[in-house]
C-alpha cells in the first residue's frame, strides 16, 4: 500500500461512525479511531499499550472470553448475536461531547497479521438500532470483508504449515551433509588410533616375552640376547611415539564431538547471550570437511559484545553461508571471515573468492527452491531459512557480489534484542531499507 493509499485508509477509518480499536495478541490497546475518543472521553495516548479491561472494566465479561477463545482457537471472527447487558464498552458521549450513551451495540472481533507479521486482534463496536437498520449495506460488507480475512488467515495458516516443513526438510539435509563430513573427520584419526592398538598389542606381546623369560633365563647375556632378537630399544621409543599419537587422535575426536554439541543446542526458543566468535569457530569445526579441500579460511575478526540470540540458529546461518562459499569456489580459493560491531549492532561477513552472482539473479536468492547451483548441488532452501532466522533475530542480510571475483554476505544482529512491538516495526523497516 502507498502512502496516498495509506492516507485514504486512515481517513476513512477516523471519520467512519464506527468504533474501531486494534489490540495485541495480549489485547493491549495499539490503537483506536476519534470515534472511541469522542465517546469514551479517554484519550488514545494515555491508553496505548494498556490492556483493554483496564481502561474499560466493563468489557471485563463472560461474552468478552467466549469472543477470545474463538478467534484464538479456531481462528475465526466472533459476532455475537446477545450478551448479559447491551454494550460490551461504554461509551456514554456524542460527537458534541454530550451524555449520550451509545447502549445497543453490534461488536465483531476478528484476527489479523500487520504487514510485518505480528499477531493483533480488531474490534468493531457500532449501534445495532439505527445504524444496523440505516446502514444495511455496509454492515454487509463488513460482514463480507470478515469472511474474506477468515478465508486469508486459513491459507496463510497452510502456507505457513508448507513453510515449516520446507524449512525442516532443509534442517534435514544440512544434517545429512554434516553427518558425512563429520563421519570423514572422525574416521581418520580413528584410522590410526586403531592401527597403533595393534601395533601396540604386538609391542606388549614381545615385551612380555621377555618378562616370563627374567624367571627362567640361565644369565643376563641370554636375556640381553633376547632384548636385542626383540627390538627392545626400538619398541621402547615406538611405544611412546604410538601412544603421543594415539592422544593427538582421540584429542581431535573429543574436539569434534565437542563442537557438534556446541553447534547443536536445543535452547531453540530461547534468546541468550552468546559469543558468536566462539559459535562461528564451532560452526568451521563442524563443516571442515566441506572447506578443507576447497578454500583457505582467513580470520579477520574484529572486537564483539556478547549478542542476545538463539546461538544454534544463528549457526545454522554461518553455516549454510559457509558452505555456500566452499560451492561457489571451483578450484581452490579463499573465504575470508569477518566481524564488527557499531551503533548497537554485531555483523558476522563471509567472503568467498568464487564465481559471484549475476546481477539480475540477487533479488531472487532469498526465494525458497531458487538456487544457482548446478542441479542435485543444493536444495534452494539454504539462503531462505537464513533469511527467515535473521528476521526473527530482528536483523537483516546485505549481499555483495561481483561475477568471477565472489560474493560478500554481511549478517546484522542487534545486540540486545529490541522491546515488542515497536522492536519489530524497526526491525523491518531496516530489513526493506537494506533489501
């Protein structure tokens, strides 16, 4: 909706004899038209973000919840037909500002999603006497307009079911990925962990033959005999250059394990205070195997605060950016590591050395099952389920590419987690200005 749009709209709605009050999902009050100004005698600013039984305790009824509980559990507008007493508000002035009270009222709430995705509620109070009996007409058409809203909610309900299975799908096959780089990573140094063992079972075998024989030897000459047929000088020092080995093995195995249980923290609706170097070097650990053959990682990390976030979540981005990097490098090349923090923001930068992406092609990577990867290489689902993350976390994605020079994608955080709900108005006001 433009602004011209947008003006139209808000005319109507504060010159319109209806009563028009938006509520949170907690049913604070957002907002209310000059309509309830004028017949309540209250003014909006003074109740903005209070909840609704607060400033009108009368609404505090049985019909208020009965009206709650259905649109919260099946999504559906509630209109009732009666009620104990013939107004749900009170609202006892005229537009002249004298005692009239408005007491047969119509009242219709329904649920709806801003643009920017938050859960509200409307309520609709208008005079069920002369207005229902003058205005036929558009009592049909609000009517009309709440079934449509209905009809909408249901599909966004679908289509946001769809979404979460994509997105798990995609969780799925990152988790497959990983599952057989990790497997590569671990199975080398158990390789020769393994190998040592029996290496070592040899060495003990030798080593007690020449123990048993200290009881039945005639002489030292025929045990020193012995030591030397056995390679005794030589065991000694392999033994423990086996065993300093076999650590350095298990060691790497402890790390590995250790960063897939860092990368892998079920706290996943849960915002805290995280170090997201620490979670990007774990990230790196785990997907290795993707980037070892492919690209020189450089570091170039500067200073950052500790950022409230959901830290797995947050891994899940590097990591999909991370092994976005390693694909896009057809040889060998370099991805480059980068981190900041200015104005109340952390960023995380990956920069690969790789072919880039056309121009014509970046407003479209965001798309879920869209990918510039050569078929059976990637899902489409990467880069989308990063970008829904972010803006969970109130932040935003920059993209940077050049065709045959690579690709720069600069993720931005707020460091402490913005208030609701002007947090989120904010946040995607950042996210279109940088889209």
């Amino acid at each position: 909706m433009d602004s011209r749009q947008s003006e139209l709209a808000s005319a109507l709605v504060e010159h319109i004899e209806i009563g028009v009050i938006i509520l949170d999902s907690e049913l604070r009050i957002q907002y209310w038209n000059s309509f309830i100004s004028q017949r309540s005698g209250k003014a909006l600013e003074q109740a903005q973000q209070q909840p609704l039984t607060h400033i009108f305790p009368e609404a505090d009824t049985p019909c208020l919840n009965e009206m709650l509980a259905l649109t919260r559990e099946h999504g559906e507008r509630a209109c009732p037909e009666g009620r104990e007493k013939p107004y749900l508000i009170q609202l006892p002035f005229d537009i002249s500002g004298e005692y009239a009270p408005l007491m047969l009222q119509n009242t219709l709430l329904f649920p709806f999603k801003s643009s920017e995705g938050q859960s509200l509620f409307g309520l609709l109070l208008y005079d069920s006497t002369d207005f229902t009996r003058n205005n036929k007409q558009l009592d049909a058409t609000l009517h009309a307009l709440s079934s449509k809203q209905f009809e909408q909610e249901q599909l966004i309900k679908k289509l946001e079911k769809a979404n979460a299975q994509l997105m798990q799908s995609e969780k799925l096959a990152a988790i497959g990925q990983l599952a057989a780089g990790v497997a590569h990573e671990i199975n080398n140094p158990i390789g020769y962990v393994f190998s040592n063992l029996r290496t070592l079972a040899s060495y003990v075998h030798d080593l007690l033959r020449i123990i048993d024989r200290v009881d039945s030897a005639a002489n030292l000459d025929e045990l020193r005999q012995l030591k030397r047929s056995l390679e005794y000088d030589y065991i000694r020092s392999d033994v423990e250059a086996l065993i300093g080995e076999s650590e350095d093995g298990i060691e790497r195995v402890k790390k590995i394990i250790t960063a897939l249980k860092d990368f892998s923290h079920f706290e996943e609706d849960e915002f805290r205070l995280a170090d997201l170097h620490r979670g990007l070097d774990t990230t790196l650990k785990v997907v290795n195997n993707e980037l070892k053959y492919k690209a020189e990682v450089i570091k170039e990390y500067g200073q950052l605060p500790a950022v409230e976030c959901m830290p797995s979540q947050i891994n899940q981005v590097m990591m999909n950016l991370l092994v976005n990097a390693a694909h896009a490098i057809e040889q060998f090349g370099r991805i480059t590591l980068r981190s900041g923090h200015e104005n109340g923001w952390a960023w995380l930068e990956v920069e690969d050395s790789g072919q880039g992406i056309a121009p014509h092609l970046l407003n479209r990577i965001y798309e879920p099952f869209f990918t510039t990867k050569p078929v059976g290489k990637g899902t489409g689902l990467g880069l989308s389920l990063s970008y829904n993350i972010v803006r969970k976390h109130s932040g935003r994605i920059e993209v940077f590419s050049t065709l045959g020079q690579g690709t720069r994608f600069r993720v931005w955080l707020p460091i402490q987690q913005p208030t609701q709900p002007q947090a989120q108005t904010q946040a995607q006001e950042d996210i279109a200005r940088y889209e």
